[in-house]
C-alpha cells in the first residue's frame, strides 16, 4: 500500500524567461539562437519564441528571429508547420499531443538547422487542493495556505512543475518557481504544503501540476541555477539546453492538471 509523504516547500525560485523578464548575467561566449518550445496536452498547445541571446532576459522586439521555417514531427510520421502569428512568435492548432510519443522540433533559420525532442508523459492527477489558516512565524506573515495531494505513478522517472494562479492571473514573481522530479517519492502519494504564497477570504486560487520530460527539467534546474548565482560572481554556464547546434533554451512536451479553490473562513 502506498503510503503518503508530506512535502512543505518553501517558494525560494526564480522564474523562466518566457513568462517573466529576468535581470541575471548570461554566459554569452557563444552568442546566438534562443529556442523556447511549448507542447501542451492540456490545453492543447503548439508555441515556438525565436530570438537572439541579446533578448533572452528582454523585451526588444528587434531582436525577435521572423520568417523561420518551424516543423514539429511525431513518431507517426505526422507532421505539423507552425505558422508565425506575430514577430519570433510561432504556433498550430493541428497537433493534438499523444500521450508516450516523441515529438521532435526542427527550425530552419539564418542558414542553420536546429533540433530537439521531447516525450509526452502521462496527465498525473490531483487528488485534491485544500488550504488552511496559518498563524505564521519569523518571516512568514499569517494567511491561507495551499495543500495539494497527488499520487506518483510507479517505476517510472517523473518530473514536475507547479503553477499557482489567483483568479486567471499566474502568479509570476520571483517566489513562484517550482519544480521536482520523483527520486524520493517514486509511486507514493504526495501532499504539498505550498508555503510562501499567502491568501486571503475570497482569493480563487488554481494549482497547475505539469508533468515534464527529463530534458525540460534539466533545463529549469540549470536555469533556476543561473538565476540564483551570488551577485557579483561569474556567470556559470548556460542551462542545459536540449537544443541542438548550439542553440539556448528548451523544447518541452507536457500534460497537466489543474485544481482551484475558494477561499473561505
């Protein structure tokens, strides 16, 4: 019978590039390509960013990579093209994600030809998200706290993300990145005390449990390394990319579920 640990985690990280701009030092000793890919079983979703390394912790649209060619094939023989709705931006409404298949990404840019794969992993479920009353202590202020309950599938290598959101707002500072694979908790359930997110009467609040590959969570663990580098110290080496050719950033298939709560006295 499987039995249930208890994880309380601390919100301690940083953040990604694609959802929030983030002020750290990039190893830059081969600048070049950013690629950050996105496909989604739930909700269906087929994204692709191109940009140059001078934007990947920016917001400067020139330096935004338009008119690549972006192919994204399973291991059917499908095969799907994105199309560039706005500038570096790329999607498609004509994948539908199987669960177990291997998708590789190709984009065609500026004379060059990089890839990478990704395998979808199977929708891991919440049991249940609950809160409660937390009167605090040192740092921590008093307020409602998420618990979210879910069971690690078996014999089986999994990795995690969790996303918060108040109403359809995503939390997004520098606090809210979590990410975990399952070495010490493989095919037990799991409750998560998620601390250093405070909430009030009222709040409506969503828990995203996403279900990574090993490649995407390798590159979240670099990343996370890369943000939280003392001030002042050199730029360690760049995330792990799964990119190929050189290229930084990530190409990431994934499922999730997701649970939402009021809360109440």
């Amino acid at each position: 019978m499987n039995k249930i640990i208890y994880i309380s985690i601390v919100l301690l990280f940083s953040i990604f590039a694609c959802e929030k701009v983030i002020d750290v030092d990039l190893n830059e000793a081969h600048p070049g390509i950013v690629i950050e890919g996105n496909l989604s079983r739930s909700p269906i979703s087929a994204e692709v960013r191109l940009s140059k390394t001078g934007s990947y912790f920016g917001e400067s649209s020139n330096d935004k990579i338009s008119g690549a060619t972006v192919i994204i094939k399973n291991d059917f023989g499908e095969s799907f093209s994105l199309i560039e709705f706005e500038n570096g931006f790329y999607k498609s409404f004509e994948i539908t994600p199987e669960v177990g298949a291997t998708y590789t990404l190709t984009v065609e840019t500026e004379g060059e030809v990089y890839k990478a794969s990704s395998t979808l992993h199977q929708t891991v479920q919440i049991d249940t998200l609950s809160y409660f009353y937390d009167e605090g202590f040192g740092f921590m202020d008093e307020g409602y706290l998420l618990k979210a309950l879910f069971t690690d599938p078996s014999e089986i290598e999994n990795y995690y993300r969790i996303k918060i959101y108040v109403g359809d707002t995503l939390k997004n500072e520098n606090n809210d990145f979590i990410i975990f694979d399952d070495r010490v908790i493989d095919g037990n359930s799991i409750e998560i005390t998620l601390r250093g997110n405070i909430f009030d009467v009222g709040d409506t609040v969503s828990v995203e449990l996403i279900s990574l590959d090993k490649g995407a969570y390798e590159y979240y663990n670099g990343f996370q390394e890369l943000i939280n580098v003392n001030p002042g110290s050199a730029a360690p080496a760049n995330p792990t990319s799964n990119i190929s050719n050189g290229a930084l950033g990530y190409f990431s298939a994934w499922s999730s579920d997701k649970k939402t709560v009021i809360i109440k006295e």
